[in-house]
C-alpha cells in the first residue's frame, strides 16, 4: 500500500501548483517559449512571430525563432494541441487557453521532482521522514512559485532529481538497469530543455562509480550516457535549424565572466537574489550536511560537487541573478536534493531545540514562497528600471540586489498586506471563453485530486510509517 504514496504525492502538489498558477505570462521568455510551442504544434516549424523581445533571434533563412532551447516547446506541443481542440468545441478563446493548459508541464515537472525526493528520502529515513522532506521541499523552496511559472527551472528539476533517486536507490540487477535508464531518460530531458544542465551529467555519472562500483560500471555509464548525447544531439539539430550552424547557439554575444565571486555572492549572500533567504529551509539543511554526509558519504559527494559547478557556472554567467524573477532562479533545480538533510533532523539532540528551529524556519521558507507565489516581482525591477539617474542595467540590477529599498521580498509583502494578489488562473477560465461547465468542473477536479491525494498520504503515513532504523 505504501508503493501509492509516491503517486499521491505527486498528484498532491501537481494540484497544488496547478491551483497557484497566475494569469500568464508575466515574462517575456515565457512569451517566446509559448509561441515556439504554438509554432510546433500547429504549424510543425520552429519560427515564431517577429515579436519586439530580446529573447527573439533572428535565423539564416530570415524567420525570427526562440534564442531558447527546444525541450520546453516539445513537452509542452501536446497541450496546446488539446486546448485547441477544446478551445474549437466551445469557441473558446485559443491563445488564452493554450496560455494556461501549457502550465500543466511545469506543475507536474516539479511535481515529480517532488514525488522522486520523497522516494528518495523513505528509503533512507522512512515514511514519516519521507514526507516531511517532501513537504518541506515542495512548500517551503522555491520549487512552490516555480511549480506554477513556464520556465526551464521545473522541468530540469523534475528530471535531475528523478535521474539522482533512480541512481541512487538500491536495486536488483535487473532494476539497476532499469534505474539507469530512467536516468538516462531524465538527463536527456533535462539537457534538451535548458543545455546548461550538461554541467550536472559528471556529478551524476560520479553517483554512479560511487553506487556500482566496480560491478558493470562501464555499462551502465554507457547505458547513462546515451540519454545526454541525444539530447545534445537535438540541441545541434535544432540550432541547425534555426542558423544552418549547428554550433551556433541563440545566446549571441551574451557572455561569461572570468571572475565569478561576485555572481556567487549574489546567490549567496545578496538581499536580494540569497538563497538563504528565499528558501530558508537550505539554512537548516546546511547545519544537518555533515551528519547527512556521514550517513550517506557518495549522494553527498555528488551533491556538493553539483552544487560547486552550479555556482561557478552561473556565478560567471553574465546574467547570474536570472533577470526579472523572484530569488536565484538558475538554483532552483538543486532546491529538492539540498532539502534531502532534512531527514537527519529527528535524530538531532537536543530534540526540542532542533524541532522548534526546524518549524521556525519551514514556516518562514513557506511565507516567502506565499509572497513569491502570489504576487509579482515586477514593480521593483520596473521601480528601479524606471529611474532616470543611471542608464546602466548592472547599476539598476545592483540596486534590487542590495538595496533595500528595493528589495523584492518587502515589496511581495507590501502587495501581499494590501490584496494585491495574483489572481489564478484556474479560478478565472470564464475570461477565455470556455463552457460554462468545463469552467465549473476543471477547478472541482483539481481540489477533490488534492483534497483525496493528502487523505491517501496522511492514512499511509498513519498506518504504514516504515519506521527509521538509527545509524549504529
């Protein structure tokens, strides 16, 4: 009975996020990533409209594309259609529509990040510690506001901590085989969507010499490796596409620093972008990794390696901080494996005073990720943006990175206080043009999945606990 809590609990938080989504899209990236979907699924190319954005790039054949990668546009192609078969039968509005129905791939990316860290996380600690981590995870870091946005974040989540769990789980031979697939799979996935995720394939291949080591490794590693090279693959044949140079990419002239400090002590450190901060639960998770890495020394490894490249890497990225969006976006991917420490709290002693600091900060990770979740980080970059005193966009960044007067959290609060709310979308389908019942059962559907998703987890967790054995 307990093998069904990994599917409630990704059912849950599929709903949960599904049910935060806002009125899309704030972003100019989402924009694009959308009309490159559009373009694939209704008229089966890659050219979208010559739209004024700076995410727009011009082609070889003279067509505008996305400067993005293709995984996005491809898992979301499937959607779109179906909103517009739904959008015909009720002469509905079909921009509007396909807008929200393409939330879905977000929603259920980090969904699964979510589910693939709870199975994780039983098998080390049980069930009860399972959920915990999940929770904590799923509500407390950023993975909750970037559930509900059509970023690239989610879906490389989805895919690097689901690849993380089918490695690092015990298995038969004939699983481990299966393991390695997924992981493959997963990689794949996560590479196609956003290129950059190569930088995780050699931490993941790193878990794999640890857990296999030295019994068919090479295998396996091949085995692994055949997901990454056909995604890179695609991403070769898509900018072929796009610039008859398949070395070409759509970032242009956009560049990397050779001093990344000050990229990394943003994402550490800044007011701004911490990511302390904005998912407070990694503070606990920091104090808890030398126990954590004691128990289980090779996932450790592997995580401070991932976590070691994703600092240099987008600490040297020009655009370290991720633009107009709430906390370190381009961090959001490791969230759901750094919360894995958290496991090791009910073994801390003395036990109240790690209980009470462990709700202290799981309910201040969860009143950030309300604000960032339901309101919008906009008005402080257009605030700052605005001001005619600089004309420097590093200047104006700075200033929402460490000024305070411009800091993105108070002015989430401020909106917050005042009922300046995001509206969500769910709640609002009558605006496209949908029958009346589909926009009176869709919402229904979505709350009786989550409402019977936290009754399975909370009956399972109750009966089936699986309790933690103690390290000796």
């Amino acid at each position: 009975m307990h093998r069904l809590l990994p599917i409630a609990i990704f059912l849950a938080f599929l709903a949960l996020y599904v049910l935060s989504v806002g009125t899309p899209f704030y972003s100019s990236d989402a924009v694009v990533m959308y009309e490159s979907t559009r373009a694939i699924a209704l008229d089966g190319h890659w050219r979208i409209p010559d739209l004024v954005l700076p995410q727009i790039v011009r082609g070889a054949d003279g067509y505008t594309y996305s400067k993005y990668d293709p995984g996005m546009a491809l898992l979301a192609t499937p959607l779109v259609q179906h909103a517009e078969n739904i959008a015909k039968t009720d002469t509905a509005e079909r921009y509007a529509l396909g807008a929200i129905y393409v939330m879905v791939v977000p929603a259920a990316a980090m969904a699964l990040a979510i589910a693939a860290l709870f199975t994780l996380a039983q098998e080390k600690y049980g069930t009860r510690r399972g959920v915990m981590v999940a929770a904590v995870a799923g509500l407390a870091t950023m993975a909750w506001p970037y559930g509900r946005l059509f970023f690239a974040e989610a879906v490389v989540a989805g895919a690097l901590t689901t690849a993380v769990a089918a490695i690092a789980l015990p298995r038969t031979t004939r699983g481990r085989w299966i393991g390695v697939g997924i992981a493959a799979l997963m990689m794949g996935i996560a590479i196609l969507t956003r290129a950059s995720a190569l930088i995780y394939v050699l931490p993941v291949l790193y878990l794999l010499w640890e857990q296999h080591r030295p019994r068919a490794l090479w295998p396996l590693a091949a085995l692994l490796m055949i997901g990454p090279a056909l995604a890179f693959g695609g991403l070769l044949w898509h900018n072929a596409i796009r610039f008859e140079n398949p070395l070409q990419f759509g970032y242009g002239d956009e560049r990397f620093s050779l001093n990344p400090l000050p990229g990394i002590t943003g994402l550490l450190v800044s007011p701004g972008k911490s990511v302390f901060i904005y998912a407070p639960p990694l503070i606990i998770s920091g104090l808890l990794w030398p126990r954590f890495r004691q128990r289980e020394p090779s996932l450790a490894r592997s995580l401070l390696i991932m976590t070691g490249l994703a600092l240099l890497y987008y600490g040297a990225w020009w655009a370290w901080h991720g633009g107009w969006v709430w906390g370190p976006r381009f961090l959001v991917p490791l969230m759901p494996l750094w919360c894995l420490a958290w496991g090791e709290l009910v073994s801390m002693r003395p036990r109240h005073l790690w209980y009470t600091a462990g709700l202290v900060i799981f309910a201040l990770g969860l009143g950030v990720q309300i604000i960032g979740t339901f309101t919008q980080v906009t008005p402080v970059y257009r605030q700052a943006f605005a001001g005619e005193s600089n004309h420097d966009d590093e200047t104006r960044f700075t200033m929402v990175h460490y000024d305070l007067d411009y800091w993105p959290l108070s002015s989430g609060i401020d909106q917050f206080m005042t009922g300046e709310h995001e509206p969500q979308a769910i709640y609002n389908l009558a605006d496209t043009g949908l029958a009346a019942n589909r926009v009176r059962d869709i919402p229904a559907r979505v709350h009786q999945i989550l409402g019977l998703s936290l009754l399975v987890i909370s009956w399972i967790s109750w009966r089936h606990p699986r309790v933690y054995r103690e390290q000796k």
